[in-house]
C-alpha cells in the first residue's frame, strides 16, 4: 500500500503524518481543511477496498459506528470514498495504545490491567446495545491517554465492525477480517459473531496485558489459528505465578472455546475481572445511583438557619391569642354575674364565645401560614437556581 506524503490531501484532509500502520491500513495524523482540527485518518488497504461487499458494508457500518456516543469510543467524523481509496477519520488522541505500553512497560499491574480493560468492555456494550460487533478487538486497537491525571482508554476502528450474528469472518474474496492472536473460534470457522466474540478477543487482550505476551504465541498464523480452536486457554499464572489466583478462571471462562460458555456480556467480563484483580466493582445500579446523588447535591449549600416571626406575624398571633382568651372567659363570667339571665341572653354569650373562638382560630391560623411562607423563601435562598425557580 503506498503511503500518502506529508502534505498531500485526501477528502479536505492534509496528511502531516503516519500514526501508525495495521493489517487493516495505515493511519495518518491529518488537519481537516474545513475546521482546521487534528484528526486522525486511517486509509483502508487496497486489498479490502477493491471488494464490492466490503465497501458497501464499510460505509454503512461507519454510519452506524458514528452513531455511538461513549466516552471510551472514539467519536467518528466522516468514512466514505475519494479517489478509489476507502477512508475514515475520527479524533486523534495523544498518547499510545496498549500494545505500545505492554512493549513499553512489559507486564502490568492487575488492577491497572482490569481497569484498562473494563473501559474498554464500557465500550463494547456501547456497541453491542446497538447490535455491532466490533470483531477486531486488540491492544492496538484501545488508545490509552492521561486525562486529568489518570489514564482514559478509547476504542477505536469501529468502521470495521459488523452486525451482530453475521455470518461470518470472512470476506467474500475469503480475506480475514480481525488479528489471528485475539481471534475467536467461531470468526476462524466462519460461524456465526455476536458480542460474545468480542469477549473472548478482550479476555486474550486482559491476558496479554497481564503476562505480557499473546495468550498462543506461535511462529506462524496456522498454528495460532489451531491453538485457538483446540487448545485449552493457557493459564496466565504460569506466566506470573504471583498473580491474584482468580484472575485464572475468569479468563478461562471469557477464552471459553464455547461461545454459551463465556460471559454473555463485556461488561460481566470486565466485573469479574475487577473483582479478581482486587478492584472495587462497580455496577450499573451503583453508577446510575451515584451520578443521581452528585447531580442532586451539585450547586447545593446548607441552607440558612430559620429566621424569626416578622412583627406582623406576632401581633397577629397575639391578636388571636386574646380572642382566644376572650372566648374562654366570657361564658363563666356572664354567668357568675347574670344572676337572671334570660334563655335569649345565654343564646347571645354562646354565639358571642364561638365567634371569639373563629376570629382567634383564624388569627393564628395566617400567622402561622405566614411564619411557614417566610420560612420557605428564606430556605431556598440555600437552593441551586433550578429549585429557586419551583
């Protein structure tokens, strides 16, 4: 495949470099023309762009792969064709990927290792939601940058993706699609793909990363190819005896040669992976429910303390107090001194005690009201702009 040469344009896209090269294609770091941003371009081989199928499927897959909104995807700009050549571009991001870091660092830490991964199984059930799999999972494929102080992993060549249960690995022309050392079973016979596929090939990325070597190293692809259909999943702890004894069968199960013997799910995986490496496991429920509070609390302050009764709120209150007071001694004492009083004038003292008893009910009744009023205002002087405006 030629290289494009710093300079030259593709689709409104100036090529400054190469990023870097995969069996796929190569990627160049580029400026898009039209809104002068970095980005990253990937030119698809020639071999796979001169298949019909193949690039039909291509664009309408990348429609579909743009569609997905993650924060561990790799948002996609444009994919389509110019001058022959089949092209994509996405954000670039600043950093390596993750075989450059295991080639770097060698082994990883296991929780940091499980962390990695589960982000990127955050990715793929992203994907999977949507009825995508990505079916070329690798480290070259996970892009790991520092984002305020800590690393953030992106998944990236989603344009390359397929249906979930698809037929097949294969290209029409028989090209295989995906890298031999991350590859499931099911994508080499050419069954049907799901997203259990993409588990087995991050349950080979999770080991790699913890060993620091493809789960079936061979010489050649045939051999690999052969490991990977009939050889029981190496155990990493032979790689690293001192690793968590857990981290064993949970990769045994993602590597399952059987795709009803892994976990259903990315994000399972990645669960049981966290809890093994010894990294506290968070659920979906917990996330939802975290994010909730912190939403619920944000822009919030202790509210003032309570102010005291306005002077209106007072007199009134006093006002029904002695009322009240008026009412409960105008009986007895009409009483005590009419020493003959009149059936009529009996009826004028009770209707004039119950008349007491209203106007004091309702005179404490408004400087109650008022009080909780006054109260309520003072309170939401505490209470972000959202509440203020109930």
């Amino acid at each position: 495949m030629a290289l494009l040469s710093p300079g030259s344009v593709l689709a409104d896209h100036r090529v400054d470099g190469v990023a870097g090269r995969g069996g796929m294609g190569i990627v160049y770091r580029a400026t898009d023309l039209a809104l002068d941003r970095p980005v990253a371009l990937k030119v698809i081989s020639p071999e796979l762009a001169e298949e019909e199928s193949f690039r039909e499927r291509f664009k309408r897959e990348s429609r579909l792969a743009a569609a997905i909104r993650h924060p561990h995807v790799i948002p996609i700009h444009r994919a389509g064709e110019e001058e022959g050549q089949l092209f994509i571009t996405m954000d670039y991001v600043e950093g390596p990927d993750l075989r450059g870091l295991i080639a770097r660092e060698g082994r990883l830490e296991p929780r940091r290792a499980a962390r990695l991964v589960s982000e990127v199984a955050e990715a793929l059930d992203a994907a999977h939601a949507r009825g995508l799999v990505h079916r070329d999972i690798k480290p070259a494929n996970v892009l790991v940058a520092e984002e305020n102080g800590r690393e953030h992993c992106y998944l990236t060549d989603f344009g390359l993706t397929k249906r979930l249960a698809s037929k097949s690995g294969m290209t029409k022309t028989g090209t295989f699609v995906g890298t031999i050392d991350y590859t499931a079973p099911e994508q080499i016979q050419g069954a049907p793909l799901d997203a259990r596929t993409d588990v087995y090939a991050l349950g080979c990325v999770l080991y790699e990363a913890l060993s620091g070597e493809a789960p079936y190293p061979r010489d050649s692809e045939v051999p690999k190819m052969w490991a990977h259909l009939h050889e029981p999943p190496p155990s990493v702890r032979a790689r690293s005896s001192e690793l968590p004894l857990r981290l064993d069968d949970v990769l045994k199960r993602a590597m399952a040669k059987e795709p009803g013997d892994r976990y259903p799910s990315a994000g399972e995986f990645a669960r049981a992976a966290l809890g093994a490496a010894g990294e506290p496991v968070t659920t979906e429920r917990d996330h939802d429910r975290r994010v909730l509070e912190s939403e619920g609390q944000r822009g919030r302050r202790e509210p003032p303390p309570p102010p005291p009764p306005s002077l209106g709120s007072i007199a009134i209150a006093a006002f029904g107090g002695l009322f009240m007071v008026a009412a409960g001694t105008i009986g007895p004492v009409g009483i005590a001194t009419g020493e003959d009083l009149t059936p009529a004038g009996v009826l004028y003292l009770f209707v004039l005690m119950i008349l007491c008893y209203a106007v004091a009910a309702f005179a404490l009744k408004h400087a109650a009201s008022s009080y909780r009023t006054r109260r309520e205002r003072h309170a939401l002087e505490g209470a972000p702009p959202a509440e203020r405006k109930r």
